[in-house]
C-alpha cells in the first residue's frame, strides 16, 4: 500500500466515523468544524484530503512520506474512542 492511499483511506475512514458519530448525537470537537453544517464540513475535508494527496503526490517527500497517513489515523482512532466512551 502506497502512503497516498493510506493517507486516503485513513480520511476516508475519518469521513465515515464521524457520521456514525454524528448518527449516535456526539458532536464535533473541532472548534473550526463547528462553524459548519455537515454538507460544508464534508466538503471542506473532501478539498483539503484532495490537496494534501496532490502534495503527495507531486512533490517527493521520500521516508516522511509515511507520517500523513500516521497522522491522518489519529482522527478515526480519537472517534472510535469517543464513541465506545459515550456508548
């Protein structure tokens, strides 16, 4: 797996649990997210996953390449343990 679709995954798993969180009644901790309805909350992560993938993409970070999908998880992980707390 290339650190672009794991970046890309980890977003997309990021897109996912937080609408199962949304579905439970949590809501976002985020102060910046918090400003938006969900349409323009999925749509600002939806621009900023494109960016950072083309900067991946384009410009050869070669062993730090890895470190954006690392960090890209840490949301899913901060969800998944926010909903098993709040269960």
């Amino acid at each position: 797996m290339t650190p672009i679709v794991a970046f890309l995954l980890a977003e997309l798993l990021d897109i996912i649990t937080t609408l199962i969180g949304f579905s439970q009644g949590l809501i976002e901790g985020n102060p910046f997210l918090k400003l938006f309805a969900l349409e323009w909350m999925i749509t600002e992560k939806i621009l900023l996953i494109a960016l950072v993938a083309l900067c991946m993409y384009k410009f050869d970070f070669k062993k730090w390449n890895w470190i954006f999908p690392i960090v890209a998880f840490l949301p899913v992980i901060w969800n998944i343990f926010v909903m098993v707390i709040e269960l």
